[in-house]
C-alpha cells in the first residue's frame, strides 16, 4: 500500500485515544480542568456509566467568547505561559483534553466569567466547533460529553459494563476529591448512588476528606505524616499494620496534588513497613509528596498516571523515614498509654 497522509479528522480520533481511554479518563481530564479553574464546587452527573453522558458543573472562573472558541481546538492551552515543561504547577498542560472529547463524542461547553451578563455555550460534533450561542447559567463552566465513543466502535467494544465504568468513575473522583479537600465534590446520575463530600477546611481538612473517601475506619487506624527533607515534603495518613489489607486497593499516592502510581513509591512505602507486615499484606496508606516542579517530570504519558523523578533515591529515603517515624512514634504512644 502507497504512504498517505491521513485527514485530520482520523488524527485526531488516534490522538483522542491516549487521552480518552474510557469514561472515567474524560471524567479526570474534566475535573482537573475545573480544579485548575479554581472551583470551590464540582459536581458530576453520569448516566450510562458514562457512555451516555458525562456532566461536569463547576464554579471557577469561566471562559470569555474568544476563550471558548480556541478551548475547543487542539494544542490550545492557557497554562503554559511559555515553551518550558519544567515548571508545570496546573494539572492540565497540554491542550488536548477537550479536542480530543470532541473528536469521540457530543461534546458541549457552556462558560460564563466573573463580570459577564450571562454565559455562552459552543458545541462540537465530530471535531467540528458549531457557532457560539447564549446560554443561561451561573458564573462558571459546564460540560457535557454525550455518546462517548459512538462512532468508534472498536474502542466501544472494549468498554466494560456501565455499572463497572460508573465504578471507575467513582474510583478517578475519590482521587480528585482527596487531594483537593477545600473542593466540594458532588456526584450523581441514575448509574450511581448520590455523593456528596463537603468542602473541608482548617486544620483537620485533610484527616476529614479521607475520612469521606476512604472511611473512618482508616482514619481512626491511621498515624499523620509530615516530614520534609531535602526539598521534599511528605504528607498524608499512613495505616497502622493492624489495619493491613489483602490488597493494595486502599494505596493512594499523590505527587504535587496529581494521583500518581509510581514504582519508587510503591517500593519505599513497602520497604517502609516490610519489618511490621507478612509480605502478602498491604498497608492503607493516602500519601501526599510535594517536590519542586522542576525535580519530576509529568510529561512521561498523556494520562500524567506515570512521573519520573529527577532524584528518586533521595524520594524513596524520604518515604521510608516519614512512613517509619510516624510509625515509632504511634507504637511509643501505645505502649505508654498501656501503663497509665
Ligand atoms: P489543558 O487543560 O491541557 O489546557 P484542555 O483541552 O483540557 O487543555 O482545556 C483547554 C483550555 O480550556 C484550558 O487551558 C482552559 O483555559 C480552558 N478550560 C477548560 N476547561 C475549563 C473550565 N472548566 N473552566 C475554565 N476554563 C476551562
Ligand atoms: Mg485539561
């Protein structure tokens, strides 16, 4: 077969492909936008499991008309102010997340900026952005993603059940909600049932969150970190070994409020508790690291899953000395308060 160039239309649907694997990733690209706008509120209305439809409300700063027009568009992005990647503080960077949504579905974006009279709304179909039209709504964005993958059907067929898809939703969302206690989140839709996590605040903003998203059991089981070293802060709840678990589904690792899963801290938080635990158990443990943006690299993948620290030695001892000093300090405790 002779080369061709392909149209633009199917590049984009190839692209579209590493960013939007499933609902639950249009979910997270959605949210971290909204995040990255500043909202105080976020609520996530699915159906379908998210094939039918994903509604992402939030109330941060909105977009202007020319704003709009270009969110839409590939490699259009407010938040690189210049060409460097080495300094990237938003969780969105590349200017991809609504181009490629728009190239796998119906896609709508409503915004309305601090100071307008009322909010517009552009639609996009099959890459192609209709005309800017009113649309009535409070300070803030909206968007819908309606028929995900309707016209890709080898990425449809891989899609599991929309009881399972709306699970991994709730999964992306209990990342985002983690690591942004001040941010209310909400969730609903006839494929779930409905959540709410209010806005935490103060001190105990953190402990209160987790104890939203992953239970009070955790929390109450649960020694504080907080070590900085080296230019590197380590943050978050660390499960005692009594309330070890059988899998690692109650790990949560977070780099520069990004939910990451990294091999350099999967293995300092395992060697961290390989003199308290069988090696078949695995601690509960919400990890918050903040590094300088210029010590990690997020540009590894398009999902920003993955990271490569510049320094993971230095990461990994870190780990291992706040997961191992808060957990001497917790067994010092116990054993004094037994002789009261
Ligand atoms: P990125 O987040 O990498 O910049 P996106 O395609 O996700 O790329 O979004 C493109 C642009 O649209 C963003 O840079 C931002 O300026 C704007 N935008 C997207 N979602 C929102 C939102 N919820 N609120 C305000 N602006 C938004
Ligand atoms: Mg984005």
């Amino acid at each position: 077969m002779p080369i061709r160039q392909l149209p633009q239309d199917l590049v984009n649907r190839i692209a579209a492909g590493e960013v939007v694997e499933r609902p639950a990733s249009v979910v997270k690209e959605l949210v971290e936008n909204a995040i990255d706008a500043g909202a105080r509120r976020i609520t996530i209305t699915t159906s379908g499991g998210g094939k039918s439809l994903i509604r992402i409300l939030d109330d941060g700063c909105g977009m202007d008309e020319a704003d709009l027009r270009l969110s839409v568009v590939r490699h259009a992005t407010s938040k690189l102010a210049d060409d460097g990647l080495e300094d990237i503080r938003t969780l969105g960077f590349r200017g991809e997340a609504l181009a490629s949504i728009g190239s796998v579905a119906r896609l709508s974006v409503a915004s309305r900026p601090e100071g307008a009279a009322s909010g517009l709304k552009i639609t996009v179909s099959g890459s192609q952005p209709g005309p800017i039209v009113p649309e009535a709504m409070n300070r803030g964005t909206i968007v819908e993603v309606r028929d995900l993958f309707a016209d890709v059907p080898a990425r449809l067929k891989f899609l599991k059940s929309d009881k399972a898809e709306a699970g991994a939703i709730t999964d992306v969302a209990k990342k985002l909600a983690m690591a942004n206690p001040g941010v209310q989140f909400r969730l609903d839709g006839p494929d779930r049932m409905p959540v709410d996590w209010p806005a935490r605040s103060g001190p105990g903003a953190l402990a209160a969150r987790l104890a939203d998203v992953m239970g009070d059991e955790f929390v109450a089981n649960a020694v504080t970190l907080g070590l900085m070293r080296h230019g590197v802060v380590v943050a978050g709840l660390a499960g005692l070994p009594t309330f070890s678990r059988a899998n690692s589904l109650l790990q949560h690792y977070f780099v520069n409020g990004r939910a990451v899963r990294d091999k350099v801290l999967l293995g300092a938080v395992r060697a961290a508790y390989a003199d308290y635990l069988f090696r078949d158990r695995f601690p509960a443990i919400a990890l918050f690291l903040s590094v300088d943006p210029g010590e990690v690299d997020v540009n590894v993948h398009p999902a920003k899953t993955e990271l490569r620290f510049r320094d993971p030695g230095g990461v990994r001892g870190a780990v291992i000395r706040a997961v191992g000093e808060a957990l001497a300090a917790a067994g010092h405790r116990a054993s004094g308060s037994t002789s009261e």
